[in-house]
C-alpha cells in the first residue's frame, strides 16, 4: 500500500512538473495569446456595445409607454373674485376646487415619421461592421506581436547557444595555450590574450542570457501568460533544419488591410451623421394615446373610490421653421469633417503602399542575405576547423587560428542577425498585405 501510495504522489508530481513548464510552438503561442491577452476582451466588450447601441437606436421608434401618478392636498384652497351680479349686488369671493385630489394616467407615444430616427437606425449596420473590424485587427496585432516576440526569443537564444559554443572552443584553446606556455613554446602574452578574449566571450554571454530572459518575459506578456509560468519554444528555424518560407508574390491591394477597412467604416459612419443631420430639417409625425383617471374630494376617503376617467388620441406635426441657423453650422461641421477624412484616407493609402514596397525590398534583400550568410558560415567552420589542425601539428600560427575563430563567430554573428531580419521582414510584409490572418493559419 505503501508503494502504490508513493508510486502516485511521484505520478501527481511528474504532472504537476510537466504542466508548470510549457512547450509551444509558434501557432501555439498564437492561440494562447488569441484566448487570453486582454485586448480579445476588450473588442469583444465593443462588439457587445455596438449591438446595444442597435438596440437603442431601434428601441426610439418603438412605442414609449410611460404612467404617472399623483396625490395633492390643497392645504388652502385658492379663490377668485365672483363681480357684482353674478352670486349678489357686491363682488363675491369663493374657492375653487377639492381639497384632495388623486390623478392616475397612462401616455403611449408612437413615432409614425421620423427620418432622423431612420438613418441612425440605418447607420447601426456600420457601427457593428466596425465593431468587428475592430476584432480583426486587435487579433491580427496579436498575431504579429507574438510572432515578433517568438522571433527574438528564438534569436536570443541561438545567440546564447552561439557563445556558449565559442566559449567552449575557446577554453579548449586556453588549455593548449597553458600546456604550450608552461613548455615554453609560447609567449605568455598569447596565454593572456586568449584569455582575455575567453573573459570578453562570458561577459557577453551574461548579457545574452539576461537578454533572454527579458524576451522571454516579453512574449509571455503578448500572450497573456503569467510571468511565473515556464515556457520553451518548440520550434526551430535554422534553415538547417527548417527550410526557407517561400514568399508568393502579391500586388497591393489598400482594401484587403483592416486599417483602410476601418477608415472606410468610419467615413461611412460620418455620412450617415450628416445626412442625419440634414434630416432635421424635416417635419415629424407622432401619434399620441393617453388615459387615466380622476379623484376629487373634500374628504380623505372620497379620493379611493369616486373615479372619473379620461382619455384622448391624437397626431402630434412638428415643423421646425427657424433654428438660428444651429443645424446648418452643424452640417457644415460635418462636411468638413467627410472632406478631412476623404483626405487622410487617400494619404493612408499611400502611406500603405509605401510600406508594402519597402517590405517587398526587404524581404528580398533579407533572402539573398540569408542564404549568404548560411554559406558563409559553413565555409567559416570549415577553415576553422581546418586552421585548427594545422595549428595543433605545428603548421599554422596562434594568429591564423585566432583569425579563423574570429571569422567563425563574425559569420555565426551575421547568420543570426540575417535570420532575424528576414522573419522581421516577413511579418512586416504580411502586415503590409493584410494577410497576417493568413500567416497565422498556414503555420
């Protein structure tokens, strides 16, 4: 009993292990941030808010019902002058009224032509078109800054890997160098050069690993991730491992980037504003119901149970004749403010077209860079590696081989910052065509 005990304390424990640590690929990640980062929510609440608005909207031409009701008593009743003739030769005062009265009524107020009311019902269409556009674009920011975190997360730790590499080769130097110096073979100023290189190499292998962990602690951020929580990348985009993403040429095109769709929205929006406010000019017909009922008494009790009712129907016509020229100072406003957007939105889409030819030239110049410099390194290895058996039977000096290793990590250097620049280049490109939804979905 004992062992089955223990043997499920270490399985809970295992599980426990395994779940506190996080392995995730790209896509992974994507779909972690998509669930949990805060700006899902916070669009999701607009979506909500824009159907509410609808409602709003289509609630003021529904019929308004209201009931009021109402208790008086007349502490002292108000009296009025009777002339001379009508209750006696002098002038006669007398009161007027009860002294309690109970009113109960009911209002009903229908709208039968309103074209005010019409077009913000109308303009309800656009105002969730942009409500989900806005959706859109906060899932494809998320994408993208993920994608760039999950990038420098992966650079940074090639880069640690890079060091460590150089500083494991670099100590098998030293030891040659010390069995060399202590024989006499060398100078010792060669020892403490190599050295002095050893210590530079673990200095910026410090930095490295801080920088890590920073982005590290980046990218979980972007995804909605506890900072205590644990989590390793799984994938690799080495290009010995993993091939080159091939880049399908694409023309531009301003209305597939939700930022144009956005704008569009939003112009919309404002023509239907000043169309509504045009509508103003316009007469409105109501129709009106109201009914109720009537206590009077000079008694308290009298007001419970001596009801009269009353009721009427009726059209109620407004035609507005002269407002001191308020709504025209008002369209005007609004037209401007179309015109203002109708501009911006041409200098965006230029903007937009900028950024897209300048992602196609980097994209462009970040593979051929790419695919130098994965040359570059292997032909660095191989003359490292090559110098360094020549150094050890005697036939290369202690420069050559410094020179190789030099070379070595400058082309490794170059290989990581080209990779970067290129996955960087990549996203930037997808950003700029408005397909990182795309992106997302082939990974």
């Amino acid at each position: 009993m004992k062992r089955i005990t223990a043997f499920l304390l270490l399985f809970v424990g295992a599980c426990i292990t395994g779940s506190a640590q996080q392995s995730m690929s790209l896509k992974e990640s994507i779909d972690y941030g998509l669930q949990h980062y805060g700006t899902v929510r916070i669009a999701q609440y607009q979506v909500e808010t824009a159907n509410q608005q609808a409602r709003q909207a289509l609630g003021q031409y529904l019929p308004q019902v209201s009931a009021t009701g109402n208790f008086t008593d007349n502490l002292k009743l108000q009296t009025t002058l009777l002339p001379a003739g009508f209750a006696g030769p002098e002038p006669t005062r007398i009161s007027l009224g009860s002294k309690y009265q109970t009113n109960l009524s009911g209002q009903l107020t229908q709208t039968i032509y309103d074209k005010s009311l019409l077009i913000g019902i109308k303009a309800n269409e656009a105002n969730q078109k942009l409500a989900d556009l806005n959706v859109r674009q906060t899932r494809e920011e998320i994408i993208y800054n993920i994608a760039d975190n999950y990038y420098q997360v992966f650079i940074a730790q090639q880069q640690v890997a890079l060091l460590k590499d150089n500083l494991e080769r670099t100590q098998q130097v030293l030891n040659i160098l010390k069995l060399q110096r202590d024989n006499g073979v060398i100078q010792p100023i060669d020892y403490t050069n190599t050295e002095v290189s050893f210590n530079n190499t673990r200095s910026q292998l410090a930095l490295s690993q801080n920088t890590l962990e920073l982005a590290l602690n980046r990218l979980k951020y972007q995804m909605g991730m506890s900072q205590d929580q644990e989590l390793k990348l799984s994938d690799t985009l080495l290009l010995k491992e993993k091939p080159l993403p091939s880049i399908e040429p694409t023309s531009f095109n301003a209305p597939n980037l939700i930022s144009y769709q956005k704008a569009v929205a939003n112009l919309d929006l404002q023509r239907l504003q000043m169309k509504r406010t045009k509508a103003g000019y316009q007469p409105t017909l109501n129709f009106t119901a109201n009914y109720g009922t009537l206590a009077l008494g000079n008694q308290f009790g009298d007001i419970f149970h001596k009801y009269t009712g009353f009721g009427s129907i009726g059209l109620r016509l407004n035609i507005p004749i002269f407002d001191g020229f308020q709504r025209d100072a008002q369209i005007q406003q609004n037209r401007l403010t179309v015109m203002t957007q109708e501009v911006q939105l041409r200098l965006n889409t230029s903007a937009y077209q900028l950024q897209f030819s300048n992602a196609q030239s980097q994209i462009q110049k970040s593979q051929t860079n790419i695919q130098n410099d994965d040359r570059n390194v292997k032909l660095a290895q191989e003359v490292y590696n090559i110098t360094t058996l020549q150094y050890k039977q005697g036939t290369k000096s202690l420069t050559d081989l410094i020179n190789a290793d030099n070379s070595y990590r400058q082309a490794q250097s170059n290989y990581i910052n080209s990779l970067i620049n290129f996955y960087r280049a990549r996203l930037d490109l997808e950003q700029s065509q408005g397909s990182l939804l795309t992106f997302y979905n082939s990974l």
